[in-house]
C-alpha cells in the first residue's frame, strides 16, 4: 500500500507529466521542429522513471521488508520473484 506522503509525490509528478504531454500534443499539433518535440520526450520519460523510482523504493521500504521481517520464507521468496519480474521489465531502458 502507498503511504499518503509517496502518494502526494507521485500524484504531484504524474500532474506534471500529464501537462508535459499535453504539451507534445499542442507541439504536434503546431508542427513544431522534431528535435523539439523528441527532447520533451524524453523529457516526461525521464520524469516517469523518477516515478517509477518512488514507487520501487516504497515498495521495497514497506512491503518487502515487511515479508521479509514477518513474513514465511514462501513469501519472502514471493516478494524476491515479484522484485526480480519487475527489474527485469524495467531492464531494457
């Protein structure tokens, strides 16, 4: 579960993502140079991962260390499988 300080983090940075793709949207729209328009991208990827880091830090912080100070080792080993799937899909960036 997210605690309500990384929430009003993350909901914080999600709003400015969204204007910043609100923006690309009015920079497509208006034809603007494709330099610009791939230097905004990666602007708001960049501001996704620190989302996406948020969020893997409050996971381990909570409910990994939670398993592994509490939990069986089946959940333990559950939360290991679960932390490994997500590293991996994250991998290719």
């Amino acid at each position: 579960m997210i605690d309500g300080t990384t929430k009003t983090k993350a909901r914080g940075r999600l709003r400015r993502i969204e204007g910043q793709v609100q923006g690309l949207q009015r920079m497509i729209a208006a034809d603007a140079y494709c330099v610009d328009v791939l230097l905004q991208i990666s602007a708001v990827q960049g501001a996704l991962e620190q989302v996406q880091k948020l969020l893997v830090g409050r996971h381990i912080e909570s409910c990994v260390a939670d398993a592994f100070r509490s939990g069986s080792k089946g959940e333990r080993q559950r939360k290991m499988d679960e932390l490994l799937d997500v590293f991996s899909r994250f991998g290719g960036k």
